[in-house]
C-alpha cells in the first residue's frame, strides 16, 4: 500500500521555492565569477548581486545600501542583537538593557541569553496578553525607568507560533522618543502581510528566503546606515563590513526573484489564504469537541494575525502524539512545542500568553501558503476527528 500524498500545512516552517525564483537560481548556477574580483567575471556578479539588491530594497521600501546579505534569519537576527548591542554599549557603557518580548523566535531569545551570561547584558522580556501581543505600556514604563541605559529593543513583526502581529509602530514610537534603535524578526511577515521598513521607522529588520519562496540559506539584515552594528566575523569586508564572506550569487538572485514576486502578489495572497484559514478553523473547532484557536481570534483575525496561521489546542491531547498520527495519514503540520532531547517541552510562547503546561502541549500549528488549497483543509477536516480520538485514549 503506497503512502498517502502529503498535504502540506507547515508553510511557516519552510515554504515551496516560487518557480520565479527557481529559474533566478538555476539561470546563475553555473555562472562563474566572485563578485569581490576586479575581473569581467566578478564584475557579472557584482551586477547580479547589486541589481538583487535593488530589487528587495523596492520591494520592502528601504536604501539598496541598507540591505546586508546573510546566511538566513538566524544569522541575521545575531547580528542584529549582537551586534547593536555591543556597538550601543561601546558608545555608551551605560547601554547594558536590552528589551524584548516572551514570545520571540530562539533566534532572537538565545542571543539574548548568550548576551546575558557573556556581556553582562540585562535582558528584560516585556509581557504579553492572552492573544500574544506585548505591553506597550510595559515597554514605555521599562523605557521611562532609565532611558540611557537601553541599548536596543527587540520585538518580532509577527509570531512564528501563534500568528499575532506586534504593534511595531507603537513600539518604535516609544522607543525613538528616547533615541533608541529598534530590531523586528520580520521573516514570518514579508510576503505575507505589507511590510514597509522606512514607513514602519524600525532601524534594523530580519528577513529569509525559505519562508517567503526563495532558497534556503540566503537571508538579510536590513539595517539603516545610520546605526553602527558590530560584525559577528571578520574576513574581507563583504556587506559595508558588516557580513564578511564571499557572496551566494545565484542564491541572492533566487531570494531578490522570490521577494518581489511575494511582496507583489501580497495582497491576493492573503485573501485566498486567509479563507482557507477560516474555513479550516471553523470547520475543526465545530468537529472536534473541546478544539479552540490560540491567538487573535478570527474576528480580529484580519488586522492582528498572520493569514495563514491557524493555532488549535485540542484538550486532553499531547501535541507530538496528534501530528504523528496526522503524519501517518498524509498531514504534515507543526508542534505549538519545542523538543529537546526527546522531551517534549511546553511552548515558551502559549507560557508567556497564560496558558499552563498542559495547554502549552496540547497543540498543534497548521500554517498555510501559496501551494494550499480548499482540499488540504478538506483533508484535514477528514483526519482530524479519529486522530484527536486516539490521541486522548492513549493518555487516559
């Protein structure tokens, strides 16, 4: 008996690489030609990397010069955190706080913790409600308290987890009153709802390839010239000697391709996602008794969440037994927990939002993108009845 054909719901974890960008990428392979050299060949790829440059700097609403290419998110967050905290701190040594939310990627909270045990960084992780959005407030007392010793504020465009969308411009609001530079993990949210770096007044702002069509490991910091940042390595200078290393020339190509044809399709985009979101949510919620949606709840689904993410708790179930089950018959989708050697732990995220550890484990992640359709969620609706049921047997 063959296996089932997946039906991909895990969109946020990584997404199809768009064909636009697989022909970007493909047309460069075998090119030769380091874009560093002085020769014809370097110079071929000089063009390709700047004009991809230009391309993303369109698309996102930023300075070709302030886009500095990376290995993907997580380096690009490191540099961020790390590196405008330590040029912040050397300016000033007063600038040892640094403050950001509960719910942010570990991309963001482990160059914390490192900055913490390392640097004698004082981190401090601002509250969030029970939709995951931050404490503005809390974020002006934290501020108001000592304005000169905040070296930077972190907080995420819009949560991996559960979906909700930070409000950034409040946040910058806050912050630029005191001078202070603010970072945003954008890299669930360029391509999938309208990002504007200029317009969002952000000083620095993560995104990646793969979660938005384009490859894996290619990425960027977009960062405002203006704002020192201290590089990770030291090599030969590439990216305003901020990101040494010789540049992936047909992988920024692929990610230039992919960022402008997702920024473009946007809004179309969102809408078809978005009633397919809806449509599976109300569809679970009204099979599976007990179901609910974690996060901003579809009526305000629109404004504060992402258009592909669906967040259900199923009570009475352990998360990583329901995907297995779900896997078995062909659904691919996500834990709302992380695994650690083995062990499941409970999601730092639904923690944060107030939930106990038996509700940070009950969850599950169905995150849609551009190659979803009405029969994924019918597929889901299908499966997801006699899984919940032999997931709650097995822990009675």
């Amino acid at each position: 008996m063959s296996a089932p054909t997946p039906v991909y719901l895990d969109h946020a974890a990584t997404t199809p690489m768009l064909p636009v960008a697989v022909e970007a990428m493909t047309t460069h392979l075998a090119d030769v030609g380091n874009a560093s050299s002085l020769h014809a060949s370097g110079r071929r790829a000089r063009r390709v990397v700047e004009e991809s440059r230009e391309t993303i700097a369109r698309a996102i609403g930023c300075r070709p010069g302030e886009v500095v290419f990376t290995s993907g998110g997580t380096e690009a967050d490191n540099l961020a955190v790390k590196g405008v905290y330590w040029s912040r701190r050397d300016a000033d040594p007063r600038r040892t706080r640094v403050l950001s939310t509960a719910v942010e990627h570990h991309a963001v909270l482990d160059p914390l913790d490192w900055l913490a045990e390392h640097e004698g960084a004082e981190v401090e992780l601002l509250p969030v409600d029970e939709r995951g959005r931050v404490s503005v407030d809390a974020l002006r007392e934290s501020i108001e308290r000592d304005p000169d010793s905040v070296a930077l504020v972190t907080v995420m465009w819009a949560n991996n987890e559960v979906g909700t969308l930070q409000p950034i411009t409040e946040v910058v609001q806050v912050a630029a009153a005191h001078g202070i530079p603010v970072h945003t993990d954008a890299v669930q949210a360029v391509g999938t709802v309208p990002v504007d770096f200029a317009g969002s007044g952000v000083d620095a702002l993560t995104l990646t390839g793969h979660k938005l069509g384009g490859p894996y490991g290619v990425g960027a910091l977009v960062v405002r010239r203006e704002l020192s940042v201290t590089p990770l390595g030291h090599g030969g200078g590439q990216e305003r000697d901020v990101r040494s290393g010789t540049l992936d020339t047909p992988g920024i190509a692929a990610f230039a391709a992919a960022v402008e044809a997702a920024v473009k399709a946007q809004p179309e985009y969102a809408d078809r996602v978005q009633a397919l979101r809806d449509d599976l949510v109300r569809r679970v919620v009204e099979a599976v008794p007990g179901a609910h949606l974690h996060g901003p709840q579809l009526e305000r689904a629109a404004t504060d969440r992402l258009p592909g993410n669906a967040h259900l708790g199923f009570p009475g179930c352990e998360g990583d037994s329901l995907l297995m089950l779900l896997d078995a018959r062909g659904i691919e989708c996500s834990t709302g927990s992380a695994c650690s050697a083995g062990v499941p732990q409970p999601s730092h995220v639904l923690l944060a939002m107030g939930c106990d550890e038996e509700q940070a484990r009950h969850s599950l992640r169905f995150s849609l993108g551009h190659t979803s359709t009405p029969a994924d969620v019918d597929a889901v609706v299908d499966a997801i009845v006699p899984a919940v049921e032999r997931a709650r047997a097995a822990t009675r």
